[in-house]
C-alpha cells in the first residue's frame, strides 16, 4: 500500500506540478480534521465544522460499488466523484451519513480549486486513506 501511495503522489505531483496533501492542507484542513477516531470524534463532535476526511473517504469508499470489483476502476471512479462533488455539492449527492447532513450541511462549491487541484486532492484523498478505518 505504502508503495502504492508513494507512486500515486508522485505521478500527481510529476504530472500535474500539484501536490493533493497540499491542497487539502491549503483547503480542505479548515474544515476537515485528517485524521481521527471515532471515539475521539464524539468528544469533540460539536466544535467540529465538517465531517473528518477519514470518514468522508471511507463513505465514498463504501458507497461507491464496481461489480466487478477492479480496484482501478473503482479508486477513477471515486476520483471523478470527488473531484465533480467539490465543484457542484448537493444533497442527493451526498455520501455522508443523514446525522452529519444535518449536523453540518452541504460543502460550499470549491470553486477556488483548480482542475489540477481537484485531481490532485482526490488522489489523494482515495490513496490517504485506502486501509485507515474510521
């Protein structure tokens, strides 16, 4: 896996000049926590301003299903996902559970982000957290 990361980061860096932990630090980190335990997320569940990334990847993760269960072709699919939500959010999009809907509302558009950037923090968000439970 790790090695995997590393080449997934460093094809969307050599390619595009853009690095996706980047983005998400610049954009995404305001309001998504990278990484915590639910039971750590419990405690601090009515400061937070979004659902954290880790549970944002693992329902996108579990959401999305490829019958024919080819690992390439589900982690484009979940890039595309990402990359078309961040532009246009909705409701009915959503993958989040209804509580956390409730709780924090639809993402705004991120329409500050590039298309590079979009890639790029889809990458790696879809490769950040393949194996991390939340």
């Amino acid at each position: 896996m790790m090695r995997k990361m590393f080449f997934s980061v460093l094809f969307a860096v050599s390619l595009f000049g853009v690095d996706g932990y980047s983005v998400y630090k610049n954009h995404c980190q305001k309001c998504h926590i990278e990484m915590i335990s639910k039971k750590e997320t419990l405690k601090i569940f009515k400061t937070l301003q979004a659902p954290p990334m880790v549970e944002v990847a693992n329902r996108i993760r579990e959401n999305i299903t490829i019958t024919d269960d080819d690992d390439d072709v589900k982690r484009f699919v979940m890039i595309a996902f990402i990359k078309e939500y961040t532009k246009k959010p909705a409701v009915d999009y959503s993958m989040c559970h209804a509580m956390a809907i409730e709780r924090f509302g639809v993402m705004p558009a991120q329409t500050q982000l590039s298309e590079e950037e979009r890639q790029a923090v889809a990458e790696w968000i879809v490769d950040r957290y393949e194996e991390s439970a939340f």
